[in-house]
C-alpha cells in the first residue's frame, strides 16, 4: 500500500494500479519509475516512423508520376491491413455483442469508401504518357499480386464462393481446400488468353505465397464472415441493420473496387489503336468486370435477380463501353 505519500489521490491510486500490474509479473514498479527517469518523451514522429515511412517510395525511372502510383499503392495496402484488422476480430470469436459486430462491419465499409473514393488519384491523376512509359518498367509486377485482397476474400466468405465460373459445378463445399486453390477466380486471370499458360505474374506469386494462402484458407474454412454472420443477422434489434452493412461490404469489396480499377485501365490502357494489356499479363477485361465473375462473399443475402445483374448498374452508369 502507497501511504503517507503528498500526492493527489487520483496518483496514489494509479501508482497502486501499476504497483499491482508489475507484481502480477513478478516486476518492481520503482525499477520502471527509475526507468521513466532516462526515458525520452515520445514523439509523433518517432510514433509513426515517419523517416522509415517516407523512405518507402521508390520509383523505379525518373518519371515524376511515377511517385503518384507507388504511394497510392501503398496507401492501399495500408487500409487492406485495417480490413484484415477488423475481419480477423469479427472472425475470432471476440465479438459477443451485436452492436459490436455491426460496428466493425461498419468500419470495413468505411475503409473500401474511402480506397474506392479516392481512387480519382489514380484515374485521373497521372499523366497518360508517364504512365505509358513507367509501368513498362514495372513488369511482370501487378497489383494482381496483392496477397491482402486474397486474404481479404478468404476471411470474408467459403472457397466455394471464390471458384471460377467454369469450376463451380465441379466441386462441393466438403472437398479438401487444397482442390479449391488451382480453381479460383484470380487464377483463372492471369494465364495467357490463347495458351492458357500461367503468367510469370502468377508463377511468381504462387511461388511466394501459396502456402500462406492454403493455410489462412483451411484455418477460416469454418469460421470466415459468412460463417461468423448467421448468428447475427437473426438478431431482433440490430439484424436488419447488419444485413444492409454486410450487403454494402459485398458491393464495395466487389463491385465498387474492382470496378475503379477497371475503370483507370479503361483511362490508360484503351486508346485509338487498340488496346494495351496489363503489366502482370493479366486479361484485365474479363478478370476485373464483376458481370463476369459475380464473386458475391454473402449470396443468400441477395435475391436471384440482383445476383444475375451483379455490377450492371455501376457499369451503365460510371463506364463507357469500349
């Protein structure tokens, strides 16, 4: 106990608080407090690691817009971390309150608003010509190769809801994860339109992260936010309002985001003699159009009619066909 000590008592009892956290881990408080004596004061700088983080861009020419595109690359996968942030806690078993629950699908959403809002940086903030000439210097790499988004997809929804169109007859939601792997959508995009070889893009990611992915996809099998959703959609109070949250989360993480990138490929890769493929080798004008793969995370959340028109009307209204 702290006694007889000229201090406030909101310090005293701070001081026993802390005296009761060390001693809970066999620690002294006074060898912390003499700690304190040498310690610097923290700043935003150091918090952040501002240096550290600045030093992160580095364009491979000299070509100013460049700089454009690797920030705003890195400013996604920054919020891609967030998403899994949040997925992870809402998948873990964490969450015990409804409130909570919708809260979190709530700050999913905010978080793909603000990429598919702020992706005009891309679209319209480099200069065509630029761009033509540095992303040459950036192959075979892709944003294609964003093992977040495919984290993001596995703790979101069953493999069976990723599998490409031609597969989806083929498997069943009980077959080893390992057979859903060769047959998801992405895969399917990235091999060459008339050969139907694998690109070096996807050779080179299956080579760094495959083993990551069968893992998380095994590990969330039973438990991804489909999974997660079913007790809470039924509750009295705030179940109507998760279901709009978690339908709002299926649209921007598959419509509205690919969608903006198909829309700046349109910008920058359409033009008068025809059109340029993607740097990865991608066939971004079938890979990237949601009418095409109507990945939908959450399907008994949508009638059959909405399914069958999945990303129509934001195409209609935001992209001219080409």
């Amino acid at each position: 106990m702290i006694e007889d000590l000229s201090v406030s008592p909101e310090i005293a009892n701070k001081l026993e608080e802390l005296s009761a956290k060390f001693a809970a881990k066999g620690q002294k408080l006074s060898d912390y407090l003499e700690g304190l004596l040498y310690a610097d004061y923290l700043s935003y700088w150091d918090y952040i690691q501002l240096d550290t983080l600045l030093s992160l861009q580095k364009p491979k020419t000299d070509l100013k817009d460049e700089m454009v595109f690797v920030t705003y690359h890195q400013i996604t996968e920054l919020y891609f971390k967030l998403i899994l942030w949040e997925l992870d806690q809402l998948t873990d078993g964490s969450v015990t309150k409804s409130q909570v629950f919708l809260d979190k699908v709530n700050r999913v959403n905010r978080y793909f608003k603000q990429l598919a809002d702020s992706f005009t940086i891309m679209t319209e903030g480099m200069d065509r010509d630029q761009f033509a000439k540095f992303r040459m210097a950036l192959m075979p790499s892709s944003g294609f190769q964003s093992v977040q988004y495919r984290l993001i997809e596995i703790l979101s929804t069953d493999l069976t809801n990723l599998v490409h169109a031609d597969y989806v007859l083929w498997l069943s939601p009980d077959d080893p994860v390992d057979s859903f792997l060769e047959k998801l959508y992405w895969k399917a995009g990235a091999r060459d339109g008339q050969t139907g070889k694998k690109t070096l893009t996807l050779k080179q990611f299956e080579e760094e992260y495959d083993k990551l992915l069968l893992k998380k996809a095994k590990q969330y099998r039973q438990k991804n936010l489909r999974r997660s959703m079913q007790r809470w959609i039924k509750d009295d109070k705030q179940g109507p309002h998760i279901i709009q949250a978690l339908r709002q989360f299926d649209q921007m993480a598959n419509v509205h985001w690919p969608l903006a990138h198909f829309k700046a490929a349109v910008r920058y890769l359409v033009h008068d003699k025809g059109v340029k493929g993607a740097t990865g080798g991608t066939n971004w004008r079938k890979y990237l159009p949601p009418r095409f793969q109507r990945i939908i995370f959450f399907p008994e959340l949508w009638s059959e009619e909405e399914k069958d028109n999945w990303g129509k009307s934001w195409v209609m209204e935001h992209i001219e066909v080409h």
